[in-house]
C-alpha cells in the first residue's frame, strides 16, 4: 500500500519530468490535489499539454516507461475522451496515476479542480450533463431484465441488473439534488431520506424473494424519480411499470 508521502514524492518527479521535456509546454494538477481535498486514497492526476507537432505516441510511450521506473507499473488503461488520451496506471502499490495527454490546441479545464502549474490552458469548458433521457431509457431495461431474471431464477444475473438498477436511480437522485453522480463520486451526500430509500432497497441474500423485493421496491422508486424528472414520460411509463413493481415471488 503506498503511503501520502511516496504519492507526494512521485507526484513531484512527475512535475518536475514534465518541466524538463521538451515535448511538454503545459501541466496542471487535477482532481482532489487540485481542489483541496486529498486524502490517504486519493490518486495522481496531472493534464499535460503537448508541444506543438510532437508526437502522442512516442510521448506516451516514454512516459510510461518512466512511470514503470518511478513505481513498477502492474497495468495501464487508455480511455480517449474530449480530444485527449487518459492513460490510467495501476501501480504494485496500488497507487493510480491518470495522466491526460492534451494536444496543444486543446489543453483545458474540463471541470472543476484544475491547478495550473505552468503553460498557458485554453478557455476551460463544462463536463457534458448526465444524459437524463438516456438513463431513464437504461433504467427501464434493467427494471425488465431484472424482472425477467428473478422468474427464472437467474439469481445472480437479477442481482446484477438490480444493482444496475440502483445504480440509476441513485444517479436520478444525484441529478435532482444538484450532486455529482459520476463513478458515485457525491452520492453519499445525498439527503437522508433518499440515502434511507436505496438502504432499504437492498437484498438482504441472493434467494429468489430478496431479490424480487429489492427489485420492486427500486422500481418504485425509479418510477417516482421519473415523474420528478420528465412528467410526461413518467405518464407514459405509468402503465408499465404498475406491471413491472408486481412482485414475481
């Protein structure tokens, strides 16, 4: 396990790394160090703007090795989004570092906590809303796959799609009451009464009749954020859904 200080340490030679290459113009700590609230698990995260004409790939490639020597690398994970490349590194600490390599046209805040260290940021932009339409679409797929499951007694593909289940409606919940929903990151502070409903929501074991309580109780609860939501689809969801909150079991 990797202590703050070994984090503080590699974080350290990272920016100063990224001082020193020729291919890097611009860097910004992001994330918990950025706003203030690090704690003991927190990770690493650091936007790097690229120079103009180098090459990403090689960039990233030396990079790599360079964390590898830093802190013995277990794996890597690549996600491209907003125009840049988020290479994710699993150390055998257990420690994470995200790096994000930006194109020099497009290095930028993308929400909040972003500290700039050197190099000049464009204007910054909003993160994308949570897709309101589309998770109340989803949510009703799992509500019937979760049905569906729990009759045949597919205990653990219902328990999956129950908790695939949760999951949007303490997303719906988290939109409403202005938090951040993302990987649950402000969920916990949702007000008491709907942390108490998803609470009692919960399976108590994988047997057919837990799971078809869970299961009628978060479609009820997921048929009631809709209507707090979208009044009219929540009227066309109605009649479905009385169908879908009967208990199987």
């Amino acid at each position: 396990m990797f202590s703050p200080s070994d984090r503080s340490e590699i974080r350290d030679q990272l920016v100063a790394r990224a001082e020193a290459d020729a291919h890097i113009v611009g860097a910004a700590l992001v994330g918990s160090s950025a706003r203030g609230t690090e704690d003991d698990w927190s990770d690493i995260d650091l936007a790097l703007q690229l120079a103009p004409g180098a090459d990403e790939p090689t960039v990233v490639e030396d990079w790599s090795r360079a964390i590898d020597d830093l802190g013995a690398t277990a794996d890597t994970l690549d996600i491209v989004a907003a125009g840049a490349r988020f290479r994710v590194f699993f150390l055998r600490s257990s420690l994470q570092i995200d790096l994000a390599f930006w194109p020099h046209d497009k290095f930028r805040a993308t929400e909040p906590g972003f500290r700039i260290l050197f190099g000049t940021p464009n204007d910054p932009t909003e993160p994308a809303p949570v897709d309101v339409a589309r998770t109340i679409g989803m949510g009703w797929l799992y509500a019937i796959h979760a049905r569906s499951a729990v009759a045949r007694g597919k205990v653990w593909q219902a328990d999956m799609m129950i908790n695939d289940l949760r999951t949007t409606v303490a997303t719906l919940k988290c939109i409403r009451t202005g938090l951040n929903p993302h990987h649950g990151r402000e969920v916990d502070l949702l007000p008491a009464a709907d942390l108490a409903q998803l609470e009692a929501a919960r399976a108590t074991s994988v047997i057919p009749e837990a799971l078809d309580r869970s299961r009628v109780l978060l479609t009820r609860q997921f048929l009631d954020e809709i209507a707090l939501h979208d009044r009219n689809r929540f009227e066309r969801l109605r009649e479905p859904f009385a169908e879908l909150g009967r208990a199987v079991h």
